[in-house]
C-alpha cells in the first residue's frame, strides 16, 4: 500500500478509526499499510502523529497500527482518568490484547520505547522490537535530569504551554531546540500537532503534565533486567546528535540484548524518525518484517 506524506499527515486530522477501552481512557487507533503488523508507542508529549513521517515508507512493507494513548492527540480521557506512565505500560499491554495481535513487532520513540519494553517484554506475541532514541539502561543524561526536573517547579505546566506557542523561544536550547539536529523543524506540523494543543487547550496541557510528573526514575533503573527478558531482535536507532539520550550510551546498551543491533543516523536528534525517516525506515525494517538486522554502527 502505497501513500503519500500528505496522506500520512491528513490520517491524523481525521477522526480515528476507532477507540479502545483499556481501562484507564480510551487509546485512539489507526491503522494503514499491508503485511506484517506493527505497533508505534509514541513518547511525551507528543502522539502517534509522530510516525507521520515514516508511514510513507513502512506502509508498503508492514501493517501500521498507530495509537495515541490516553491523554494524548485524539484519545479520550476526563479529569478523572488516571494518566501515569504506568498506566501507559498497562494500555500498550491491553492494546495488544484488543487488537487481537499474535505476531507484532513493537516501535517506540522517546518514553514509548521505555513504555513498550516494560509492557511487552517476555509476551510470546511479540516478534520484534525497534527503539528509536529512547530511554538507556546506562543512565541519565544531565539534559534529560534537568528537563524532568522542570516537573516539580510551580507553573511550569503554564511556562512549558507559553513557551510552545513562541516559535523563537521555544528554538532556544535551553527549551526545545535541542529536540532536533535542526530547531527550525519545532514549526509546521510539529508544531500543529504538538505543540499548539500545549499552548492552546488547557486540559491537553494538564493530561500532558499530569503524565509527566508520574514519570517514576525506577523504570529506568530497571532496564536492565527488563532487556534480560527479552530475547527477540531489537534495533536500536538512534540520532547522531541526541542530547537527551546519548548516542555513546546507546553503543553500550545495545549489549543488553541478546539479538540488538545499532544504527545510527547521521544530522539528526532525539526525533530522528521526523529529520531523516527514510533512513529510521531502512534500518528498522529488515526487523520488522523478520529479515536480519542490520550490525552495530561503530
């Protein structure tokens, strides 16, 4: 199945093609493409729009089931929704479940990839995990400690939704330009999925930070026993100028896996899958669709 970037980008301006009760919301799904399935966890504060990018180039190859979790893009949730990152490890599981996916490989990017390693590791359904710049079991970078610790400042749900909707500073380093390799990215679509819902809708800012300050430092430290249960192929991908999620850390966790290969994408950052998807696509691919994967980036 063949679709255009336009395609892909209209696919999340439109109503989902169903939700999912798991429980805590309502997960909003799509789906498109043709061949084995594939499930994309997407990170904080974003969506499944995230994979926009990629769709042009998967949906030929794998079946694309994109959700947004509760709190997140067109999911529905209220006021009383427990939203929590452990809640999430919880509906990616249910997701799973609903969906009736036998043979899946997972995605996912920034905290999804933490998210799905914690939801699906040892599950007998699952064939295949990618990780695109995500959480390390090597630890924490100075830029990702400081940018959690921003959770626990009075107001800065309301900083963090002023600052969105202001396309100069919002580029500063120090804010969200070290998201990419290349800060001008943070405007257009990013920007109109992302971003301007931060700055324009106080309960998708309050979901967002309510997710945000569960985020419990206990995932991330167990990691490592976490990459001990799983043993099917993983491909790490990672961008050459991540700040968040340092890409000499990423050498190292590889080796948690017993089949985790590495590759890196040069003139890109934490949302490399955005700056540079074709090549997020190629290396992600021959896992996804069960050929080898491809040998650590040196």
């Amino acid at each position: 199945m063949n679709i255009t970037a336009n395609d892909a980008s209209e696919l999340f301006r439109q109503p989902p093609a169903r939700y999912l009760d798991v429980g805590t919301g309502e997960v909003a799904y799509r789906s498109v493409g043709t061949g084995p399935d594939v499930l994309f966890v997407h990170g904080w504060p974003v969506s499944g729009a995230t994979f926009r990018c990629l769709l042009p180039h998967l949906a030929p190859h794998v079946t694309c089931h994109v959700i947004d979790l509760p709190g997140a893009g067109s999911s529905r949730y209220t006021a009383d929704t427990p939203l929590s990152v452990a809640n999430h490890i919880h509906s990616v599981r249910r997701t799973i479940d609903l969906l009736g996916l036998e043979s899946v490989a997972v995605v996912g990017h920034d905290s999804g990839g933490l998210i799905a390693r914690h939801a699906v590791a040892g599950d007998a359904r699952v064939r295949a995990l990618g990780l695109i710049d995500t959480e390390q079991s090597t630890g924490t970078s100075w830029k990702f400690r400081s940018f959690l610790a921003g959770r626990h400042l009075p107001g800065f749900g309301a900083a963090l939704g002023f600052l969105a909707g202001k396309p100069r500073l919002r580029r500063a380093r120090l804010v969200l330009g070290d998201a990419f390799a290349d800060a001008s990215l943070l405007d257009g679509e990013f920007d109109e999925f992302f971003l301007r819902p931060l700055h324009t809708s106080r309960s998708a800012r309050a979901a967002a930070m309510r997710v945000f300050k569960s985020f419990d430092y206990q995932l991330v430290r167990d990691l490592k026993a976490v990459h001990g249960r799983i043993d099917v192929p993983v491909q790490l991908v990672w961008g050459e100028h991540d700040k968040f999620f340092p890409v000499k850390w990423a050498r190292e966790m590889v080796a948690d896996f017993a089949h985790g290969s590495l590759a890196v994408i040069p003139g890109a950052g934490l949302f490399a899958h955005e700056e540079r998807p074709a090549e997020v696509a190629a290396a992600l691919l021959p896992a996804l669709t069960g050929g080898p994967t491809l040998p650590v980036d040196d």
